[in-house]
C-alpha cells in the first residue's frame, strides 16, 4: 500500500516539474537557478538552456558548519551562490523550484539569494 502512494508522490512531482519547466528557460544574460532538494543535501545550478551549458553550481556540502539545521544551510548555500554568481557577473536570474513546493528549505535558499543580490 505505501508503494503505491510513494509512486503517486513521484508521479506527482515530475507532472508540477514539466508545468513549471514548460514556462521557464534560462539564457546568458539571465540563466535559470535550478534547485535540487534531497533529504539530505540541496544543491543549485546556473544554466543557460540556449547553450545547455551550466555556468555555476554550489552545494550545501561546500558550506562549512556541516551540523546546522538544513533550512539554515540552504539559506547560506542561497548566499554563496548569489557570491558566485555576483563574481562571474550575474545578477538576474529565473527561479526553477524543480516541482517543489516553495517553502522551507527553498524558499529559505530564494531568501538567501535575494539577500546575497540576486534578482528574481
């Protein structure tokens, strides 16, 4: 029984996936922050959809303080990306949430990034 609603869970996600990724595509000028959430770890990537080409990525494994609480990381991790990007000239960029739902520990890293200078 829990097989089949883990399955649906997954289905779910890859269907608001495909919504979410019909509407957005990165470029050069202002590539697509792309966030991906596990349950121990999140990591973000800059891409350029036009190229196929991934310009940045951070994870929260970078990060130092390793024994924070995840929401915290990833508020951080949102901060060393928007650095990364800063350095490398990016300022704009699309927010690509993966199908997941915006809270938690990615809206904590779209916080983070909005602190560090990213626009979005």
């Amino acid at each position: 029984m829990s097989f089949d609603k883990n399955r649906e869970k997954g289905i779910a996600k890859k269907r608001r996936h495909a919504r979410v990724r019909a509407r957005i595509s990165g470029t050069a000028e202002r590539p697509r922050m792309h966030v991906f959430r596990s349950l121990l770890h999140i990591r973000v990537q800059l891409i350029d959809d036009v190229a196929g080409k991934t310009l940045l990525a951070a994870s929260d494994t970078e990060l130092k303080a390793k024994k924070d609480v995840k929401v915290e990381r990833a508020k951080q991790l949102g901060q060393l990306i928007a650095q990364k990007a800063k350095a490398a000239g990016i300022t704009n960029v699309v927010f690509d949430r993966a199908g997941n739902q915006y809270h938690g520990r990615v809206k904590a890293l779209a916080d983070g990034a909005r602190e560090g200078g990213l626009i979005f």
